[in-house]
C-alpha cells in the first residue's frame, strides 16, 4: 500500500510528464493535434503510472511532499520537468548516451539499407537523440528522486522475476510514451 505522499508524488508525476513533453498539460493539446495520438499518449503514460505505483511498492518510497492544494502540485510538476529536461541534456553528454545513440542510428541505417531506403543519416542521428533525451528525461522525473528517498533500494538488485517483469515494463511503457509525444509534438498544429 502506497503512503499518502507517495500517493501524490505519483499525480504530480503524471501532471510532470505532461509539462515535460508539451509543456503544459495534455488536455490543453486537445484540438491542436491528432485526438487518436493523444488518447494513445494518455494510455501510455496512465499505464506507465502504474507501473510506478508497483515500484514505488517495491522501494517503499516516502517522499518529502508538502502540498497543501492542485496549484502548488501542479507548480512542483512544473519546476519538477524543468529540472528532468536539464538533467536529461547532462546525461545525455555522457559516454553510455553517446553509445546507445550509435547503436540506435547503426540499427536504423542497417534497417534503410535492408529496404533499399535513402539514408537520411542527419535526420536518423537527430531522432535517435532526441528521443534518447525524452528517455533519460521521464527516468529522471519518475526515477531518480525516488532512489534517493527510497527506504528499500537493495530490493531492485534482485534479480528476480518480479523485478525483471517490473524493469521491462517500465521500459517498454516508458518508450511507448516518449515516442508517442513525439508524434503528437510532431503533428501539433
């Protein structure tokens, strides 16, 4: 059972996520863009919550959330995105980023290559790093504060079942989401 900081750790995140891609909220992108995409970037990121709920579980997170009403959740939410989009572009800087960026670009002009595609290589390495950005982003925002907060990190070192299922559906979710807010950026009016 989530504590009632957790609880609204977890709404000021789904609020943050929002104000990291778009820069507002999802609702105020409603009829400036596809609604299909939109709906589908809702789904992904109600579905990557909970995933976090079970994570925060796990960790028996019990954050340090003074929140006395909706706008100052919402102004954490705010400050809480810009924060992640810096950290996001810091991390972005390292070695293991610029790795993954390669592989990404590397399998992408395999795959062009395989279709007998034009290899628009600057627009491949653009993609693969921008979406590498939002990626290291939403970890920032949803993870690393709480690692910090955490009572029982050790239990994510386990190797367990439960802990591969819960990794890989935070990555998959995660995913999903970026590249969904990446379309419907890409489509806003």
């Amino acid at each position: 059972m989530l504590n009632k900081s957790a609880k609204v750790k977890v709404i000021e995140n789904y609020y943050a996520l929002d104000f990291y891609f778009f820069g507002k909220k999802a609702e105020e992108m409603e009829g400036s863009c596809c609604e299909g995409i939109l709906a589908e970037y809702k789904t992904y990121k109600s579905a990557l919550m909970s995933v976090l709920i079970e994570f925060y579980k796990t960790i028996n997170y019990s954050p340090n959330v003074g929140v006395k009403n909706i706008q100052q959740l919402q102004e954490n939410a705010v400050q809480n995105a810009k924060i992640s989009r810096k950290i996001s572009k810091t991390l972005l800087q390292h070695e293991r980023s610029a790795a993954d960026i390669k592989t990404k670009v590397m399998t992408k002009l395999s795959e062009s290559s395989k279709k007998k595609e034009p290899k628009e290589i600057n627009k491949i390495v653009r993609e693969a790093t921008l979406t590498k950005q939002a990626q290291l982003g939403v970890d920032a925002l949803l993870i690393a504060q709480s690692l910090l907060e955490a009572k029982k990190v050790e239990v994510l070192l386990k190797n367990d079942i439960d802990q591969q299922l819960l990794r890989e559906s935070y990555k998959l979710l995660r995913d999903g989401l970026v590249d969904t807010a990446r379309v419907v950026l890409s489509t806003e009016a």
